[in-house]
C-alpha cells in the first residue's frame, strides 16, 4: 500500500514521543492537589485532549484556569527529569521530509509542545498547540489549521496518530489517517492504515510530494 500525499500531519505525545510515564505522574500529583478522587478521575479520558477539557470535565468553572496552569507548570517541569523520549522511526522520517511538508498538531499547550520536543532535538517549522484553536480533537479544527498554515488542501494531507480522538479529528478534517499502535491495541484503531510505530514506515520524497509505504 503506497498513499501519496503534499504535508504530513503529526500528533506529538505517542506519535512521535512518549510522555506516558511523565503524564501519569504530574496528572497524579494534580488530581490529588485538587482533591479529585481516584475514581472520578479514573472516569475521565487524558490521552489526546486538551487540559482546559479534562479540568473542566472535573472541577468548577471558577478553578479551571488556575488548575489548567498547574499542570501545565508541573508537566513542563518534569521534562528534564526524563519525562519525554522519541519513539522507534520518529528521527529517520522527519529527517527525511523537507520542513515545508510537515506539521506537528498536539493536544498539549505550546509551551509544554515546545518544551517536549525541544528536549528530543525536534524542532517543527509549523506547531499547531492547544493555544491556536478553540476546539481541540476530534474536532477538526486543529487539522485543518494546520493544512492552511501549510498552504496545502485537507484531502492531501495525512493525519499520523495514536489515540481514537486524533483518528476522529483528521477522518472529519477529510485527510487520511495512519494509526500507530504505540498507545492502544491495533484492533481500537480506526483508520486507513494501522502500523507498529513510524519505524514500520518509509517515505519517499518526489517533486508532487510525498509517498509513504510500509516497509516490507
């Protein structure tokens, strides 16, 4: 299977890195500060959202700002204690694409993108963070942001993703969408193309663009 596209399109956290340890210990750290109980938080989706939509699914209005800029605040600085590493493929592909043909798209705010991925020497011309939107994934918006900023049409844009809600956001966005099974099983994946990791892919760059295939 080869998909032929102009701009590529990156979620960040278990896409092109993994934070899973560090999200896992600074949400922990805050839903305790702020009194949230295991249960209530366990009822609660993290992966691929925006924090401002987490805090606000559990605390009052009144507390969302201050509880937004507390995890934030605590995420950004458990970054140098290991709190971010590239995942298997991530370096080769992007070192592969020209830096008008790529966008990384994250859930996460600009400051904590910036510093996520400053820490593993990625450094995107186009970032598209929770601070440009005013609906995060699976809504579209973050997608197509992207592709303007580009200059490219959604149809010939391709979505990389791990989480449900990124699959969502760029099927709505009308792009095509590879999921890679880094965070949830193969099976939980809805897309046009399911692989290991970005390791299982190769990219060829032409003069229309980009094709990828999975390697065999």
């Amino acid at each position: 299977m080869t998909i032929h596209a102009q701009a590529l399109l990156f979620d960040n956290d278990g896409t092109l890195v993994s934070s899973l340890a560090s999200v896992q210990r600074c949400w922990t750290q805050w839903a305790r500060e702020y009194g949230i109980t295991a249960e209530d938080f366990a009822g609660v989706a993290l992966h691929g959202r925006p924090a401002v939509e987490i805090a606000a699914d559990l605390l009052p209005a009144d507390v969302v700002p201050q509880a937004v800029a507390r995890i934030e605040l605590l995420e950004v600085e458990d970054v140098p204690d290991g709190g971010v590493e590239l995942l298997p493929g991530t370096r080769d592909l992007l070192d592969s694409l020209p830096a008008d043909r790529w966008a990384v798209v994250t859930s996460a705010t600009l400051r904590l993108a910036e510093a996520r991925l400053g820490a593993v020497g990625i450094l995107p011309k186009t970032l598209i963070a929770a601070d440009d939107i005013t609906r995060g994934k699976p809504d579209p918006e973050p997608y197509l942001l992207a592709a303007r900023r580009l200059g490219v049409d959604p149809a010939h844009c391709v979505v990389f993703e791990d989480a449900p809600a990124g699959l969502r956001a760029g099927r709505a966005a009308g792009m095509t969408t590879v999921a890679l099974a880094t965070t949830h099983q193969a099976h939980e994946l809805d897309a046009d193309l399911v692989v290991k990791d970005l390791s299982a892919l190769s990219v060829l760059v032409t003069e229309g663009g980009v094709e990828i295939s999975v390697r065999r």
